[in-house]
C-alpha cells in the first residue's frame, strides 16, 4: 500500500507542520509534493486567511520552476474541500494534476470529514489515507478535541522534587527545576493556543505567562480563573497580549477597570461562588482554542483533575528532595488505593538534568 519512501516524506511533513504555531484556529498542517523521490515543494500552515500547507507546497515548487504534474503529494491532514477563508485545497491539488495524495488523517472537522479526499478519488487522483496517523492525531491533538468535544485539549503542567513537592512548606518555589526544563516548558507555551492560571499564582507569583525563551510567531492568550475578581490590575500578566478573566460574577465598574488593562471579564458562575471550568472550557472552545497550557497552584490544577476536565499531565521532576512542602495537585484523600486516579505514560523523556513526564488519562 505504501512505498518503502512513503514514511520518509510524511515524517518531514509533520516536521514541517510542527512549525505553524501561527495557524491557530486552523490546525497545523505540514506538506511535501515529491516525484521519483525528489521533492518539488514543501511548505506548511500559514495564519488564517493564508495559504494551507498544500497551497504553500504548490506555490513553492512554482518558486523552484517545478511542474508538479504526476507528483505525490504528502500532507499531515485531509485537504479541505470547502470555502472558507480560502478556497479548497482538493480543487488547487486537481488543478495541479497530481498523480497521488498521501494523507496522514482524515479532518474531523464536519465540513471536511472525507470530503475533501473524495473529491480527490473522483478526479481520478490515487488517495491513501493512515500513514503515520497516531504522530498526526498527537501533532493536532488539540485542533481533534475541539472538533470532536468542543473544547480544547486541556496539559497541566506540573514541577517538581522526586518525593512530589512542587514548593517548600513556606511556598518557595524558584527555581525546582533546571534551565533546560524552564526553557523546555516556554517551548509548550508557544505550542498553546491560551495559558490557564488562577489569581492565587498571580497574587503570589506575578508571572507574566508569556512563551518568552521559545520562538513563537504569537503569543498565547492568557486566560485568568478569578472568581470574585481579586487580580490587581498592575499584575505583569496585563502587560503585552490580551487577557481574558473568568469569574463568577462581574459589575459594569469590573468591566471598565479591567478593560483599561486589555482584559476582557467573561462570567461563568458555578457552584459554590467558583467558576464553571467546564463552561469556561467550552467558551474558549468558542473562541477557537485548541490547546489549554494549565500553570496553576495545586487548587486549580486538581479542580480540573477532580471535575474530569484534564486530559494530559506534562511533569518536569528534578533530581532533589524537600521533605515537607507542597503538593502538585489538590487531592481528596483516599482510603484505598482503588480509588486512585489513573494515568497512562505517555512519553518520558531526559531533559538536562531534569526528567520530562508526559502522561494522559485516557
């Protein structure tokens, strides 16, 4: 079904999607257009209302002086076959007269969904579909979820000792872990759509959650969890990009102090005087948001993990012991260790001298 090449090209596609952290709303998409192994042009997913990953490989091989006629062509997703802010992909890649489209996945976006490869097998174009799925799904994971749940794919991101501290008792934290890991963790900012944090974090730290130390096209909106509107409005996180605040009630003098700052008040009471996460969810789901990067104190970190709403857990622990001190999640208690929660280790990787844990709940 595939050639012994095929793999070769769609890994470089997916390298090449991973650098369209400006395509947010639209997922990051990589291409390669190769014929008798040889690439005639590449490209990925450019910002809205730009060129897609196909259209960006076809005018490169135009820019090369390659006719990409009887070409392969090997994209990380579906090519889409409606009008939106661009006209579809399947009908510029007809127009182009490849011979054959490899695509990783199919889109889940229901406007597409089949469509678009189907329009490909009607003008005689040989379509496969499946190569490398799983590093395409994972690669816009965030883009599935919001098609499929509505919402986006929710990473907590945790540091912390070997026995599980994530600050000594008096609530020092700076620095657990390494530079290595620091400058890793900004590389997952950029890679998210918005940042979560809770007004707690930004009375005791006053981070500016920006993705600083990583190259980034954009920065991430920063999403504030402050139920009765405690954040002082000369905290750092109003400085540079918008922000939006979710809390649980809100007045017209709310609402006119904080637009000062470029902060936007969205109120989703929930019970108790909190916010509703799920509803704040499915309101960034609204607004486009593919990937939640969560760094937060343990209260709201295992609220999420608590309500069910966490999907991925991105752990950073080094090579020390505290004692006494924090811990990375709000948990209840358990009696049993059947009542644990249940991760699946999804990815452990060396990074300095710090060790990076990926792991899922599903």
């Amino acid at each position: 079904m595939y050639s012994e090449s095929d793999p070769r090209f769609m890994q470089l596609a997916l390298e090449l999607g991973a650098r369209a952290l400006q395509a947010s709303p639209n997922p990051r998409v990589g291409c390669v257009i190769v014929r008798d192994d040889v690439i005639l042009g590449e490209g990925y997913t450019q910002q809205p209302g730009s060129s897609h990953a196909e259209i960006a490989a076809l005018l490169d091989a135009r820019r090369r002086g390659n006719d990409v006629a009887g070409a392969t062509v090997y994209v990380t997703l579906e090519p889409c076959s409606h009008f939106g802010r661009t006209p579809p992909c399947a009908t510029a890649l007809i127009e182009a007269r490849v011979a054959r489209v490899v695509a990783a996945v199919e889109d889940p976006n229901p406007q597409v969904s089949g469509r678009g490869m189907e329009m490909l097998r009607s003008a005689g174009i040989d379509v496969r579909c499946g190569l490398l799925r799983q590093e395409a799904v994972d690669a816009n994971i965030g883009f599935f979820s919001r098609m499929n749940r509505g919402r986006p794919w929710v990473r907590i991101k945790l540091a912390a000792s070997l026995d599980g501290r994530s600050a000594l008792e008096n609530g020092v934290s700076q620095w657990i872990t390494g530079e290595p890991a620091r400058a890793d963790g900004h590389a997952w900012r950029a890679r998210a759509c918005a940042i979560l944090t809770g007004s707690g974090t930004i009375r005791s730290d006053d981070p500016l959650l920006t993705a600083r130390h990583a190259e980034t096209p954009r920065q991430p909106l920063k999403v504030i969890a402050d139920s009765q509107l405690r954040t002082s409005i000369n905290a750092r996180i109003f400085d540079g990009n918008p922000v939006l605040l979710a809390a649980a009630r809100a007045d017209a003098a709310d609402t006119e102090r904080y637009a000062n700052r470029n902060a936007q008040i969205v109120v989703l009471p929930g019970a108790d005087g909190h916010v509703d996460l799920a509803e704040l969810l499915r309101e960034l789901g609204r607004r486009g948001i593919n990937e939640l990067h969560v760094e937060a104190g343990p209260t709201l970190g295992g609220a999420l993990v608590r309500e069910g709403l966490a999907d991925e857990l991105l752990i950073y622990l080094a090579p020390l012991l505290l004692g006494p001190g924090r811990a990375m999640l709000d948990l209840p208690a358990l009696s049993a260790l059947a009542g644990a929660t249940r991760v699946h280790i999804h990815e452990i990787t060396r990074i300095g001298p710090d060790v990076r844990i990926l792991a899922r709940f599903s």
